[in-house]
C-alpha cells in the first residue's frame, strides 16, 4: 500500500485481515445482500465488524431497476455522490468492504469506487475472517460533503458494445460470472429467460475463491488467477467485459483480474437481467456457442 501524489492510500482491490486493519482511517462497509430475499440489514444488525456501516446494495449502489436497464443498474454520479456523502464515506477515505460471500456483493461497491480513483478494497475472506467479536450496535458516520463524478466511459461496455465483442465483431473477450448452472440454461432463478451471451465465456465469480482447506472463501493467488483467466482467454483485463444475472457478481470478476495483474476490464451493468428481456438471442448449454435459444424468447 502507498499513497499518492495527493496522499490519498493507493490500494490493491483486495486485503487480508492484518493489512485492512493497520490501514489509517479505514473505513469498514458492510455490503451484505441476498439474492433469496433476506435482509442485509438484518445481518449487519445480528453482528459485524467493529465500527463498520452498512451499504445497502439496493438503496445505495443502485438506481431503479427497470427491463430496459436490469435489475441493478448503476444509480446516477448524482445519486452515489448523495449516498457516500450520507453515509459519512468522503472521496479520501479508503474504504474496505466485506460480505459474507466471498466479496461477491461487496464487490460492487469497491468497483464502483475504483473506477472513480478513489482508495477501495475487498476484505479477504469477509467477515469470516474476522478473528475478533463482532459487534451489534450500529455505527453512523457524520455525513460529508462528496463530489459528483461521473462514471468513466471506459468502465461500461452497453449492450451494442457487449453483443460486438460477444460475436466476435470486436477483438475482445466476454465473461459470464454467473454459476455454470445459469450459464448452461439449466436453471434460471430470477430472469425471464435462461441461458448466455452466444460468444461468452462461463467465468463463475467463486473460481476466484479458494474451494477447501484453511484459506476456503478467500482468494487464489495472483498467479493462479493469472493462469485461470489465460485458460478462458484474457491475457489483458482492457479486451475484457463481464457481466453477471445483474451486474453485480461481475465486479468480483473484474477485480479479480486486477488483483491478477491484468489490469481493468469494462462491466456490461445491464447483464443478463437487461439482454433477457430483449428479442436479441441467447445460447444454451456448455460452450460459449452454445446452442441458439430461438424458442426461449419472452
């Protein structure tokens, strides 16, 4: 970790327990959120980090959803700005966020920052890897005043964009982080249709993760993650857009590949909750082909 020309920390997009908490003026976001429905709220309430704050993912990280936008499209610079300034998280804090899933909602939030140059990270094996107790009562932040920014264009990919690439109409690689099962077609809890991008590559966020042993829930290293992402095709994060069931679980994905030394990769935000309410096709089954889709259209 170092600090910038402006003495803002300069953070990798992950940290372990020991680096997050010698971290000055670190700031602990708690971004718990299920996909099932449960309250995240109610989570960070029955116990969290010490001193951390919650980050509700629908009401913070997310403006409203919509099927020409997905179920979690980006909330406007406006919006975000409101949002961190509310929750007392200024432009300068480095901010260290956790779930209990690997990174794969906190992930969002540390994305969003990153593409801003501001000082965010995921906390390594979340608050499972806490070894301290938890703590019950909650934590307000005295509010702060957050610049508007507005999100790089070099950070998005749209869903022209995505479809190019996908095809091979464009030099580049497309990454489906949802469960292999979502990808295949053979279960589709949420969305309209089921099925992928034909041309995308099935990159499930929790490959990321190591599956077993002492380190279960925490990151591979930067060089097994190298050698995953070469295996589906990226050399470079820059020829990369990801996308997930809503634009979420694909920031983990893309910070993978950062914490890989491949650099930043673009978000298709929409995902599949967007391409699924559309007549554009969808393929099913193992390869990113797949099969056309032609009569699972809404």
């Amino acid at each position: 970790m170092s600090s910038g020309s402006s003495g803002v920390a300069i953070l990798p997009p992950v940290l372990d327990t020991a680096e997050a908490t010698s971290l000055s003026g670190a700031v602990f976001c708690d971004v718990r959120w299920y996909l099932d429905g449960r309250s995240g709220q109610d989570a960070y309430d029955s116990g969290h980090l010490p001193g951390a704050v919650f980050v509700d993912l629908d009401e913070h990280l997310t403006s409203d959803p919509g099927p020409n936008v997905g179920r979690h499209p980006l909330p406007t610079p406006e919006a975000f700005a409101r949002s961190m300034g509310a929750l007392g998280i200024g432009p300068n804090d480095p901010v260290v966020a956790y779930d209990d899933a690997g990174g794969m909602a906190a992930g969002r939030l540390v994305w969003m920052l990153r593409i801003l140059d501001r000082p965010a990270a995921l906390l390594d094996g979340g608050i499972g890897a806490w070894g301290e107790p938890l703590e019950i009562t909650g934590m307000l932040r005295p509010p702060v005043k957050v610049p508007i920014v507005s999100w790089p264009n070099g950070a998005l990919a749209t869903i022209d964009e995505v479809a190019t690439v996908a095809t091979g109409g464009a030099s580049g690689v497309v990454l489906d982080a949802r469960g292999g099962d979502r990808y295949r077609g053979e279960v589709e809890p949420v969305d309209p249709r089921a099925g992928h991008l034909p041309g995308a590559v099935s990159a499930p966020f929790v490959h990321n993760l190591e599956s077993e042993g002492a380190r279960r829930g925490m990151f591979r290293s930067s060089v097994e993650l190298a050698e995953r992402y070469a295996v589906l095709g990226v050399g470079d994060a820059a020829e990369v857009v990801a996308y997930c069931g809503s634009g979420v679980s694909a920031c983990h994905d893309l910070l993978a590949m950062e914490h890989a030394g491949l650099g930043r990769g673009r978000l298709f935000v929409g995902s599949w909750s967007q391409w699924s309410h559309t007549d554009r096709p969808a393929a099913v089954g193992s390869e990113p082909g797949g099969v056309p889709d032609s009569y699972n259209r809404p």
